[in-house]
C-alpha cells in the first residue's frame, strides 16, 4: 500500500544507475541509501546517505538493511546469499528476488534455466578444458563465442574463438568458469525493458542496439524492424519475467535472427544502459519503474513518447585521467537533445562516462489504410535520429 510516509529504498551500489534511480526517485518522495565501496561515488551528490563499503561487505549491507524499508542492486556484483540474510534478519524485502540474481550471475545457470523454461537461446556447453572447447566445435561449427560464466561485461568475459587452432590461446586467455556457444548470425541485437509489479507486468517499446567493440554505443527506438519481430520480441521478454521471481525492472537482449526468429542473449536483473532513453522518450522512466516495482506501487505507462535514439559517452583516452570534458556546449544547443553526466572523476579508456538523448517530434502516424505506418515511416524518422545523437557525442572529448 503506498502511504504518505516517505519510505527509504536501500541500493547495493551508487554508479551511474544508483545515481539515475535516485534523481527518479526524488520526486515520488522515497529517498536513497547505497553502498558503494568509491567514496563520493556517481550517485552520492543525489542520496541522502552512502555507506563506504564493497557491494558484498556483511557489515555495510546489515547497515544498509537496517537503515532502508526494502532493497534492491543496481550491480550484479551483490552477493545473494548475504541479501537473503539481511532480508530475514532485518525483515527488509529485496527486489529482484535474491535467488533470480543467483540465476543471472552465472551465465551457464542463467542459461539453463532459460531453456528448460522454452525460452529460446543460442546452443551452449560448458568448457572445462581443451577436450570440451573441441568438442563444441564440432557441434557448433566455428565461429563461436568462449564466455566466462561470471562478471563481465562492456565485452569483457566473451572472446571469439575461430577455429581449432585458437583453443589453447583461447583458454589461456579466460580465467574462471567459462562456457562456449553457438555464434549466432543476427540481423540486429534489440531490447526489451520489462518491469515486474506487484501482480502485474510491464514491458517498455522494443529498442534496437548498435554495438561497436563489443560495447554498447546507441539504442535507437523504435527498432528499425517489423511489427511482428516486435511483437515476438515482447512475447520472449515476458515469458522471461515469468521464469524470474522478484519485483523491479530486467534490461532483456536479444537477437533477432536472420530468419526473423528471436533468442536471448542475456539478462540484466535491473535497470539496463538501453533503457536510458526511456528518461526523455517514454512517459515513465526504466529508473521510476524499477522504484515504483521494487516498493510494490502500481507501475507506470510505458507509452513512447516519441522516437528515441540514445548514444554512450566513452572514454576516449589511452590511459587513465582524470575526466575532464569539453564540447559538449554543442549538445546542449541541439534542439531535443539531453546531455547525463555520470560524476565520475576518472575516465578510463572506453568507460561510459554519460550518455546523450535525442528525441523526435513525434510518432508516426496512422497509413490511410488504417495500419500503422511505423515500420516505413519511423525507419527514416529513427535513422537520422542515430545519426545525428552519433555526431553530437563525437563532439565530446576528454583531453
């Protein structure tokens, strides 16, 4: 039940997301706690408190608990079996459900369970050693993609492997728990963000991401492909919220296959890098829902507002600096365009240091037929869209 006492939502971390669900936060009057183990981390300037802390520190997270009237991460990196705990000892909720987080950690599991749910995936092993990697070529075929079952990301933790030859480079250079799969020939990577409420679900319009380097660079909404790639798109991020226990929003990729076919890639168990557009482009932010789920209030409309499209600011430095950027005076005159700085004082090569919105004028229209015109109308709408969010966030640079 929501009530007017202003409840406090503890978070496990305070980087960019923690920093993106408080300034959500705000206005609905529920005020943030996190943990983080950087002092004066991304999120500190916008919550009322942080607690100095590693995201898996028994003391700071008991500390969290006690102080907050739910919990939830922001980072895969919380430690589940402390949060069943701290839930159990404080008597605090935590959402998403600790044992979801259990599942997505480890890629493999993740997996798993997926499929044993129907959920299409991309053929996949686990390697243990030489024999097994091997033996997947011959399976699969090559190439195919050698992935560590846990951490990774920005393309960290997945590595190409493209013949028989590359194996023993290839396990030599992965450490860890790792798996193998199938490599998958797509047409494009989309997403679907999709909430969890209290009895009910929601899923955001389907966007379409652009990577370079393995690395997220763009989410253009809507995806520039058919209605009904959408609406399969949609259908498979449903049907993975209701393999997954636990309130709050999910960042879903997937890949649309050549053949129109839909199978995920993976799972994030809050809010998503492309799902940032949905602050300026929908009516209800992924940051607000994942608040709004978390509590157990209704969820919002997710209704486009208009086309999106949404570019990372990466670090373009060779070594590490401290972040100092320059241009983006040229952002803030682009009519429709909205500039989210991170707070971070280092920019590392290639770290995501902000991110750029632009938004359209508007949606397409109804086809005199009656049908819609998305699909051949936005098309050019949501290109030059990209195009120019590009251009803008190549004006900005660190020097």
């Amino acid at each position: 039940m929501v009530t007017a006492s202003p409840p406090t939502l503890g978070v496990v971390g305070g980087g960019q997301l923690g920093r993106m669900l408080a300034e959500a936060a705000a206005p609905l009057g529920v005020e943030l706690v996190v943990v983080d183990p950087t002092p004066d981390c991304p999120a500190s300037p916008v919550v009322r408190d942080q607690i100095v802390g590693d995201f898996d520190d028994p003391d700071a997270v008991r500390e969290l608990a006690d102080r907050a009237d739910a919990l939830t991460f922001e980072i895969e990196l919380a430690d589940p079996d402390l949060l069943d705990a701290v839930a159990e000892e404080y008597d605090v909720p935590v959402h998403p459900d600790p044992d979801t987080l259990r599942t997505i950690q480890d890629k493999l599991v993740q997996k798993r369970a997926l499929r044993e749910r129907g959920i299409p995936v991309p053929d996949f092993r686990p390697v243990e050693d030489r024999d097994d990697l091997l033996d997947a070529g011959e399976a699969f075929g090559y190439p195919m993609m050698l992935k560590a079952r846990r951490g990774g990301y920005d393309g960290r933790g997945n590595l190409p492997v493209e013949s028989p030859d590359e194996a023993d480079d290839a396990l030599a250079e992965m450490s860890g728990e790792l798996m193998v799969e199938e490599f998958v020939p797509f047409e494009r990577e989309l997403s679907v963000i999709a909430a969890k409420g209290d009895g009910e679900v929601a899923t955001f319009p389907v966007g379409e991401n652009v990577h370079e380097d393995e690395i997220l660079r763009e989410t253009v909404v809507p995806a520039r492909t058919s209605e009904r790639v959408r609406e399969r798109a949609e259908a498979v991020a449903r049907d993975v919220l209701s393999a997954l226990s636990g309130r709050g929003v999910y960042g879903i990729e997937l890949f649309e296959r050549e053949d129109g076919a839909i199978s995920v890639n993976e799972i994030a168990p809050r809010p998503h890098n492309s799902g940032h557009y949905t602050i300026e482009g929908a009516l209800t932010s992924q940051f607000e829902q994942h608040v709004r789920g978390v509590l157990g209030y209704p969820l919002g409309a997710t209704d486009l507002r208009c086309p999106v499209a949404m570019s990372n600011v990466l670090g373009d430095v060779a070594e590490p600096r401290p972040a100092d950027c320059s241009g983006f005076e040229a952002v803030l005159a682009a009519r429709g365009a909205s500039f989210h700085w991170y707070g971070k004082r280092e920019v590392r090569p290639l770290r995501k240091m902000g991110h750029v919105t632009l938004v359209g004028d508007s949606l397409a229209s109804e086809s005199p037929t009656g049908g819609s015109s998305a699909e051949s109308d936005a098309e050019p709408s949501v290109s030059d869209l990209l195009a120019e969010v590009r251009s803008l966030t190549d004006s900005l640079t660190f020097r």
